[in-house]
C-alpha cells in the first residue's frame, strides 16, 4: 500500500500553478498575441491560454505526482536521488515494489504526453513565426 504524502501532491500542484500563472507576466502577452491573436473565442488571450494550460497539463502534474512517489521510495530505500540515477531507479522499482508499478507507467506515460505537448507547441510556434 502506498504511502500518503505531501511533497507528492505539492510538488505537482506549485509546478501547475506556477506555469499557468507565467501566462499573466506582462513579457508573455506578446507571445500570446502573436500565436492566437489578442482576443481569441473573443475573450482575452491570457484567459484562453491560462484555461488551455489548466486542461493540457493536468496528465503532466498528475505524471509529477506519481514520479514524486517514485523518488520518495528511492530516497526510502536509500538509493542516489541524482538525475540519472533517479531516472535508472524509476525504470526498475516496479520489480522492487510492485505497488509502485502503476505510477512507473502513469510517470512514463506522463513524460510521453508532455514531450508530444512541446513539440506540438513547437511546431506551430514555427508556423507562426514565433
């Protein structure tokens, strides 16, 4: 059974909040204007951009959270919490701990889905000339 804990909901939700939150800074408002025009669904663009963000990243934070289970569990087990040993420890700790099986897939699938969201943002930011 896993264990509940607080850094593996915080974590998730300050990185959604504050990226959502990037979208009010007075420097991004050019950007957004630029790749959706200053009134989009004829609300502002920051408002549109902020909702689409609040959809689109709610799989990565959830992706966040199960990580974070994976990364408590290493430090638990006392394993290196160093990039590239963190990321060799989460490819294997579902042998190791088979509850945490379910958040190495959620944790995979969850970098999957915000790279493709990088580069579907960055293709069309190309198109636009951004």
């Amino acid at each position: 059974m896993h264990q509940r804990s607080k850094t593996s909901y915080a974590v998730p939700a300050l990185v959604y909040v504050l990226v959502i939150g990037a979208t009010f800074f007075p420097d991004v408002q050019p950007v957004l204007t630029k790749a959706f025009g200053s009134n989009p669904f004829g609300l502002p663009a920051r408002l549109v951009v902020a909702l689409a963000q609040a959809v689109l990243l709610l799989p990565f934070a959830l992706a966040i959270h199960h990580f974070m289970r994976i990364a408590e569990q290493a430090a638990r087990d006392g394993h290196g919490i160093g990039k590239v040993g963190l990321l060799a420890y989460a490819m294997t700790v579902g042998r190791r701990h088979p509850q945490l099986r379910r958040a190495q897939v959620f944790s995979l699938m969850g970098l999957l889905y915000f790279v493709a969201l990088c580069g579907a943002w960055i293709a069309y930011a190309h198109t636009k000339g951004i």
